[in-house]
C-alpha cells in the first residue's frame, strides 16, 4: 500500500524538478549575449543613457534569477535588457 503511495509522489518530484530546467539554456545564452551587447554600449559611450541603466538593473535582476533557478524569469528580463541595449545604442 505504502508503495501506491510513494510513487506518484516520487513522479510528482521528478517531474517538479524536470520542469526547472526548461529555460536554462536559453537563460544562460541571453544573458552573455546581453552582456556582450551592453559592454559594446559602454564602449561606444552609451553608459550614461537612462535606457542603458535599466538594461543593467534588468540584466542584475536576471542574473539573480539564474542564481535561484527561475530560468523562465531570467530569460524574460534578459530579453528585455536586450531591448534596452538596443534603444541605447541608438541612442533612445
């Protein structure tokens, strides 16, 4: 009877755990290409813009996100860090 009980709970667990990973890579490829986009901002002199510094709170946010394992979260802010990098470069 325990053994009925067990497993869908150990299912349940496996599953939980399959779950966190979905966005890993994708989390990790946004974030160092993120990074790489903003440090070429910075080069060409775009560090002051207010677009630039929410792509750096917005990249922070993310990294602490992976840290956690909220990979979905982390992908979603790096995206949108993205944004911003491109809106400073241009000069937004």
């Amino acid at each position: 009877m325990k053994a009925w009980i067990c497993l869908p709970m150990l299912v349940l667990l496996l599953a939980g755990c399959a779950g966190k990973t979905a966005y890993r890579d994708s989390c990790a490829n946004q974030l160092g290409e993120a990074w790489r986009e903003l440090d070429l901002a910075k080069a060409e002199g775009f560090a002051g813009t207010v677009s630039y510094s929410k792509a750096l709170s917005l990249l922070t946010a993310a990294k602490t996100q992976q840290q956690f394992e909220a990979y979905e979260g982390c992908t979603s802010k790096a995206e949108r860090a993205r944004f911003y990098i491109r809106e400073s470069r241009a000069g937004r």
